[in-house]
C-alpha cells in the first residue's frame, strides 16, 4: 500500500510535524510506503525567492465555493473571491529526512527534489 503526504508543510512547530510523521507511519501497514512531498525553499517561478522558511502564502477560494468572509479572509473584489493567507513551512534539502529520522520505525529510500518540493519516499 502507498500513501501520499502533503499537509507536512502546513504544520507551524517541528514537534507537530514530528508528530504527524509519527501518525501517518502508525497507520500504515509494516512494509507500507509513504510518498511526501513538501514545498521547497529552494523553489524558483511563481512563489521563489523565499529567503525564509516560515511564510504566509495567499490561497485564494474559488467563487464557486461562496464569497462571504470568515475568519481572517479578504474579500478580492476584482477577482471575485476571498483571499486567505496560508502558514506554510518552506523545507530546506534533508529537512524531511531528519523529520522522519525524529519519527523513528522507518526508513527512507529515496528523496529528491520534484517541482518546487523536496520529496521522500518512506518505507515503514
């Protein structure tokens, strides 16, 4: 069985993002594999140039999905829809590696980097 991983990422605290890896090897079967992939400081194009790893992206929400503001959302007018800021975690080359590692009952078998994300496949 294989498993993708993208919320890593989203995660404010190493301990949570630890903590997560901890959870998703639990639910996986001995012999499982997680695919994860992570976005990437090093990314360049329509969001590079990043030179922290802690970072605010704006999402925007479809019209479809509604236009009413909750929580911390803005309205965009022009583009008809909300705009919310997202907490990314921008990882560094072997950051998930040593994640997974702090995790414990695994092993990595290959990471690479994939389209502004560093990625990891994880044998449990």
């Amino acid at each position: 069985h294989h498993r993708l991983l993208q919320v890593i990422h989203h995660l404010s605290t190493e301990e949570r993002r630890v903590a997560a890896l901890k959870e998703a090897l639990r639910v996986v079967r001995p012999g499982g594999v997680l695919l994860v992939y992570n976005w990437a400081l090093e990314q360049e194009g329509r969001f590079g140039g990043f030179k922290e790893q802690d970072q605010l992206i704006p999402w925007h929400l479809n019209k479809k999905f509604g236009t009413d503001v909750v929580g911390h959302g803005e309205k965009a007018e022009e583009k008809h829809c909300v705009v919310y800021k997202r907490f990314y975690h921008l990882f560094k080359e072997g950051e998930t590696e040593r994640l997974f590692e702090a995790a414990g009952g695994n092993t990595v078998r290959q990471s690479y980097y994939d389209h502004a994300n560093w990625c990891a496949i994880v044998e449990k």
